[in-house]
C-alpha cells in the first residue's frame, strides 16, 4: 500500500533529516510507504464509530463527534447528548 503527500514546506531540507524517503517523485507528489509514513493519521468522520487502544472487547465502540488539532471528541450512545470525551487521535482506530 502507498500514500501519497506534497512537500509544501518553504525550506530546503537535507535528505539526513528526512525520516521517510521518497520511493517516487512526480510533480512534487511524492509517494512513500505505509511503515515508512508512521505519523499518518486515520481520517475519522464524524458519527463514525472508533475502538480506543486497549479497549475491552465487551465496550461497545464510541461515536465520533469532531476531530481537531490531534484530538477527538467521542461519546458513547448510552451516554447523555452532553457527556463526552477528549481522545488523542491516534489511540482511537476504525471499529
């Protein structure tokens, strides 16, 4: 699987701090694998469901209210429309 991203970062960069290598240029696109990419997040739609890391399998799967600057807002159905919880985005995953 392969993910593509734009460079748009003004300054020149050494290829010594680059974590990722390209494996492919074409017109400023570069495509990089999977393992090599690890700071990329899932993208996590509101009212869709997600499982939070090390979450017991008899707790049914939270809803996702709002996602923003790495945090996400998440609730549980049986939970009052008020009541919810603030998750770091990368501890929540699809269910």
């Amino acid at each position: 699987m392969q993910i593509s991203c734009k460079d748009v970062s003004h300054s020149q960069r050494s290829s010594k701090g680059a974590s990722a290598r390209p494996s492919r240029s074409r017109g400023g696109l570069h495509a990089l694998s999977l393992k090599k990419a690890t700071n990329v997040l899932e993208l996590l739609q509101p009212g869709s469901f997600v499982t939070i890391e090390n979450q017991p399998n008899d707790l049914p799967p939270f809803q996702v209210l709002h996602c923003k600057g790495g945090r996400c807002w998440v609730r549980q159905q049986t939970w009052g429309q008020n009541v919810h919880w603030e998750v770091e985005h990368h501890r929540l995953k699809s269910a």
